[in-house]
C-alpha cells in the first residue's frame, strides 16, 4: 500500500524519523533547485517525496538481505556489486530472468567465436576477389561490386523490385544486361562450420532449460514466501463463505493460521475502486489531502462536478454491497511447510476425479462436506494474485482472449506498414523506428492485454509475453526480409539486406537500453511533475517508479536471440551484436531494477517456463529453417548459366555502356570478351520455392546450386526435423509426467 506523507507529520517507521534521501543524484539535484527556486515546491516538500522514493519504493537491504519498505537501518541495492545470487531475493521470475540474461550473453558470444573461420573466409579474397567492405560487413556473407553479365532473354518485370540491376545497352542495339554476384560458391567448409554452431545452441537452448529449473528450484528452496505455507481450492461449494469451516477442515493436515474467502464480487471491486479513484482526485485538488469519509469533505468541494460524481458511486456501491455474493475460491495458510505438502498429497486426485466429483478417490474425512472432492493447488504468492479476476467463466476468458487475440494481429498489420514506410526513407529511419516501437508498444500491449481476465499476475503476464514476442519477432526480423528486394540479400548496398540487420542491432544494442536506463518518463516525473503537486500524497504518486512486467522483459531478450539466429547464415557478426545486447541490458536492467522500478508482484516461473518450452525452441526451429532457404537461394542474383556463350561473332561481343533502368543512375562500361558466359533468369527466390523446400527429400537441386550447396541444403532441411524430434523428447517427459499427475492425481509444485 501507499504510504502517505503531509508537511506536519514526517515519514516514521517503528518511531523513529526516516532520514531525508542521501544515496540518489536526483534527490540532490531537487535539493539544489528547492534552493534556488523558492517556487519549485510551495505546497509540499519534494525532499520527503524523494525520501519516500528512496525508502519505501526502492527495494532496501541490510546485512541479512531485502528489508520491508520503511526500514531506517538500511541501505539501497547497489547495481553494481549485487551478486546474482541476492535477485533471489525480488522473487523466482526475476532472478531466473537476470540469470537466463547471463547464460545467454555468454552463448552468444560463444556461438560467434564459434563462427570465426566462417567470418575469416568471407573477408578473404577467395570469396570476394573485390573486396571493399570495412567494418562487421566485411565479415558477412555480403558479395560487394556485382558485375554486368549478358542476359538476352532476361525480361525487366523480373527486376521490378530492384531495377538498379536491370539495364540496356546506351547504342541503338539496346543488348540486355543484369548485374551478377561474382563471389565463389558456398563451400562445404562453411556449411559444416554452421552445422556445428547449430549443434551447440541447440545443446545450449536445451542446458539453459535444465540451468532454469535447477535454478527455480534452488531460489524455491532458499527463499520462505507465504506460497510455500499456502493452498489454493478452485471449486469450493457456492456457500461456503465461512471461515471457521475451512480452518476446521483443512486443520486434520496441521495448524492453520489463515483463511481467506474470495468472493464472485468483481461488481464490488471495481465500484469500490471508482469510488477510490475519486476521492483521490478530490485529496489531489485540497492543500490538506486527510480525507477518507464523505464527511469530512470541505465546503468547498460539494456541489462541484466531481463531488455528485462521488456521490452517485458512494450509492451504486452501498447497492452492490447489499447483495449476496457466492464463493469463488479459498485461500488457506498454514503454519509449517510440511502441512501444505501434506494437504496437496491428500488431495491431489487428479482432473478427471475433481471433474466426475468421485469421492471414492478420497479417504471420506477428506472429503469436504462428505459430497465434494476439492480441486486443491499451491497457492501463487499474495502479491501476485489478481482478485478481481478470480471469478470469470471459461466462456467469458475465451471470448476475452478472442477479442484481444485479434486486436493484437491489428497492431502486428500497423506496425509492419509502419516500418515498410520507414525503410523507404532509409535503413537509419527504419532501425530507429524499429526499436522505438519496440520500446513503446509493449504499452499498447498491456491495454489489450487488459481486456483478459487472469487469476494470478503470472499467467498474465505469460499473455502479454507471446503478444509482445510476436510482434517484436516480426517487427525486428520477418518485415525486413519480406520488404527488402530478394536480389539485394547480399548486396553491400546501403539499402541491401545484412546492413539493415546490422543496423536493427546495433540500435538494438545501444537505443533501447539507453533508453530503459534513462528512464525518461519517470524523469519527466519526478522532476517536471512533482513540485507542482497540490499536497504530499499527490507528489509521492509521482514517486512510485516504472511499472514493469517480466514478460515484456523476457520478449526483449527473445527478440534479440530470434533476429541473431534468423540471418545467421548471412551476417554472422550478429551474435556479437547480440551479445553485446544482452550484457547491456542485463546492466541497465539491474540498475533500473535497483533505481527506477516500481515494486514488482513475486510471479513463480510461468514466463520462464513459457520461454523454454515454446520460444526458444522456436528460435532453434528458425534457426534451421532460414538456414535452407537462405543456402538455397544463394547467390541471389536469379541468374542461372546457359550452355551458350559469347563468340567472335556476337553481339555481346566487344565494350558497351550500360545504363540501368533504375532512375537517376551512373552509365557503366562493360567489356564482354570472347568465351564469356551468357546467363538467363531463373528464380532463386526461397519464398516464392517454398513448396519445393518443405519437401526435405525433393526439390532441392537447382540449376543454380554447386554440389556442396545442394548437400547442405538438404543437410539443414532434415536437421530441422530432428531438432523438432530432439526437442520433443528433452520436454515429452516432464510434460507427460505433469499430466499424468494432474489426471491421475499427485502433488504437482508450481516450481
């Protein structure tokens, strides 16, 4: 709860006075100007507003670890020397995530060294005898100065997409050219160099899942929480709402220490946060913000707009509270851990025994009322828990999750549009648009996320996590590939594909970050906001910190992981991008965890769970299956040889000046000698072959592929069949286990 402060009565813990905010610039910084400016705070003291920020939202320690808001003999987190092993203290979710950060910075930059006589022969001059490329892209699979090859029969709608490789000869004979990628053909070497970065980020996808729940466990086991003393009954008796008669029957597994009755009263709920909501709009616009009745509103404030308001809420809420609310589920507290274990052994009967209400599954004292067997579970810890929530049908959380699943595939469709606008303009625009929205449209996430009703914040925010995942995957890597000309793949234009991806990362990298860590909303907050605050309760609203979720944090990590494995094969470099990614926002996440976030809910693994069985799993899929398309497709030029060539009699014989039919373009001379090759256009587009390449056994040889290319193609497309059957068999059996128990019966732990 919110702790309220006025200017006569200082903010006190166990009755002494918490000292003024001493370990943050900002708090100095507000001190300097309250100084300068007798005007920047009149009508309440933003130095207790910082001291509010400093000791009741930030998290606080001492030398035995996390301490309750308040707490005088304490001191902030340091974001610098933390070990990890103290994040167990904000909660398994959070913990998990910082260590799953770490695990995977440093698979990425493996995965990158691994990738170094990949990267070494591409910088060579055996792949591009010219090469002009600097920096990263020197190290990519880029082929820079494609060179004019004849192409009679070459029609230009095959180039509508990129006409700067299309051109005629300037002289009346008009002869067709086409730009060819000159680089040599894909090895074996490098083929085989990729298969074994494969194999080890699949071993390492699949460690990270074991490195996950060792983890969960461990956390579990260190860290007491009131989840580990507490049950949860899903399907209590309509009337049930007695307190004394589930602590008598849940006593015959131990002492029980608390009861509580959850109503079907969402009704109530949301009056009564209404009528909240109003009367402190109305302490927001008084100098002395101590009211809590209607009584003791001022003068004043009666008869204005807000005050009938309240009024008409105050009664619609008297109202609803006169009326007869059944149970909707029971939440029961004992005093040892091994009470709980007891109960959830007792009463684990399985789905199908609680569906069929099958009391003979049950010894007949543990049978509630003697005619219900109870659907009994491990309770999600209090702060996690959404109460307004628990109460929805099934039918209404499928309608629910209908209307959001849609409104998400709108904001999927506006955003792809967005960006193909932006890369219009130019790869720069377009980065940047990228990770703007991938920073700002996790907000618009949480609004349709909204419509949805969850029982605890977990599964909530395991929601909001595949939203935003899908979006951010399809925002950072899939719009790219779908917009940029498929002849520009490896092109070392600016406009080509691999410069765009370096651009996404690399803004990835610094932009988002950046931004997490200034926190500018927050800033804008507690600094521009605040000192006009009417009162002190008001101005410590503005102190409240950065709502966070950890499934928008975990989609930011599972981007980054998607768009290094989807151009793999065509920009290796990225995995040090990505890694470089990752270690900054480990760091900026830490630092904002510690100096900028708002108290977190203590949600279990549901996020973390939904990562390894589904996301990164994905990501090794992908993986696999960009890697056949893009070694099918190369060298992307859609040019094919014929068996025909220029002779001493040809037209293409002799040094032209070719002009592409893109606007605006230089006139290039082009000297064809005797022997050349003559090329026609055969389409190497994957996504135009993808029939073809869905058929793992068939359909690979093309006219365009060397020998090596056609192997490895084939290579990579069964390697996708087995990392889906190895993928299966590493989660079939936990998976198969957690069902049984849950038909058959069994203690099944939330960790």
């Amino acid at each position: 709860a919110d702790v309220e402060v006025d200017e006569d009565t200082p903010l006190v813990k166990e009755g002494r006075e918490i000292p003024p905010s001493t370990e943050l610039w900002g708090g100095h910084i507000a001190r300097f100007f309250n100084r300068c400016c007798p005007c920047y705070s009149r009508k309440a003291s933003i130095e207790k507003a910082w001291a509010y920020f400093e000791h009741f939202t930030l998290p606080r320690r001492d030398a035995d670890g996390k301490v309750p808001p308040g707490t005088t003999e304490s001191t902030l987190y340091n974001p610098f020397t933390t070990p990890q092993k103290d994040l167990e203290q904000f909660g398994t979710g959070v913990a998990v995530y910082f260590a799953t950060l770490q695990y995977l910075t440093i698979t990425l930059f493996i995965a990158g060294l691994l990738y170094v006589p990949t990267m070494m022969y591409y910088a060579s001059d055996g792949y591009a005898p010219s090469h002009s490329l600097t920096g990263a892209l020197k190290y990519s699979l880029l082929c820079p100065a494609p060179f004019w090859a004849p192409c009679p029969t070459c029609q230009e709608e095959d180039w509508d997409d990129s006409p700067s490789r299309y051109g005629y000869t300037t002289d009346e004979t008009g002869l067709i050219f086409v730009k060819r990628n000159e680089c040599a053909d894909l090895r074996w070497q490098e083929g085989l160099n990729h298969i074994f970065v494969m194999a080890f980020l699949v071993v390492a996808i699949i460690g990270l899942g074991f490195y996950q729940r060792k983890l969960e466990r461990q956390y579990d086991e260190d860290v007491l929480t009131s989840q580990d003393f507490s049950i949860q009954v899903d399907n209590p008796p309509p009337d049930a709402k007695d307190p004394k008669e589930w602590k008598e029957f849940f006593s015959q597994f131990g002492e029980v220490a608390y009861v509580t009755v959850a109503l079907n009263n969402q009704e109530v709920l949301s009056k009564l946060v209404k009528r909240r909501v109003i009367f402190q709009e109305i302490a927001d616009n008084l100098h002395d913000p101590q009211v809590d009745t209607i009584a003791e509103i001022p003068e004043e404030m009666k008869g204005t707009q807000l005050y009938e308001k309240l009024i008409s809420v105050d009664t619609e809420c008297r109202e609803v509270l006169d009326k007869d609310y059944p149970t909707s589920a029971i939440f029961v507290t004992f005093q040892k851990e091994q009470s709980q274990r007891a109960c959830l052994q007792a009463l684990g009967v399985g789905q199908v025994n609680i569906s069929t209400n099958n009391t003979s599954a049950l010894e007949q004292h543990h049978v509630f009322r003697s005619n219900l067997v109870l659907a009994v579970l491990e309770a999600p810890e209090p702060s996690a828990i959404r109460w307004q929530d628990l109460d929805e049908s099934h039918a209404i959380k499928f309608v629910e999750r209908a209307i959001s699943t849609i409104l998400t595939l709108g904001v999927i469709v506006a955003g792809f549009i967005l960006v193909d606008h932006a890369y219009k303009r130019s790869i720069s625009v377009a980065a940047l648009v990228i990770a703007v929205m991938n920073v700002l449209m996790p907000k618009v996430f949480k609004r349709i996320n909204a419509i949805e009703s969850h029982q605890h914040e977990g599964t909530y925010q395991a929601s909001l996590y595949w939203k935003i995942c899908i979006f951010r995957w399809i925002n950072t890597a899939v719009v790219t590939i779908l917009i940029k000309p498929f002849t520009e793949t490896i092109s070392d234009d600016e406009d080509g594909l691999a410069p765009a991806v370096m651009a996404v990362l690399r803004a990835e990298m610094v932009t988002a970050p950046c931004l997490h860590m200034l926190d500018i909303v927050g800033q804008v907050k507690r600094h521009l906001l605040a000192p006009g605050a009417k009162n002190q309760p008001a101005m410590n609203s503005y102190f409240r910190g950065s709502p966070q979720n950890m499934g928008d944090k975990y989609t930011a990590m599972t981007k980054t992981i998607f768009l290094c494995f989807f151009y793999a094969v065509i920009f290796p470099p990225g995995f040090f991008f990505g890694s470089a990614a990752l270690l900054f926002t480990y760091l900026t996440d830490k630092f904002a965890l510690m100096r900028s976030w708002g108290p977190l809910p203590s949600i279990g693994n549901d996020i973390a769970l939904l990562s390894r069985k589904i996301f990164l799993p994905l990501t090794l899929i992908v993986l696999a299956f960009m890697s056949e398309l893009f070694y099918s497709s190369y060298p992307y030029d859609n040019l094919c040889v014929t068996a025909g060539v220029v002779t001493n009699s040809s037209e293409y014989l002799g040094t032209f000046h070719v002009q592409s039919v893109h606007k605006g373009t230089s006139i290039d001379e082009v000297t064809i000698e005797e022997g050349e090759t003559i090329y026609s256009y055969c389409d190497q587009n994957f996504l135009s072959r993808m029939s073809d390449l869905l058929h793992i056994f068939n359909g690979h040889i093309k006219d365009w592929m060397s020998m090596d290319q056609e192997i490895l193609t084939f290579v990579y497309g069964v390697s996708i069949v087995g990392i889906v059957g190895l993928l299966f068999l590493v989660n079939a059996k936990e998976d198969i286990q957690k069902s049984v128990k849950l038909i058959k019966g069994g203690y099944v732990s939330v960790i």
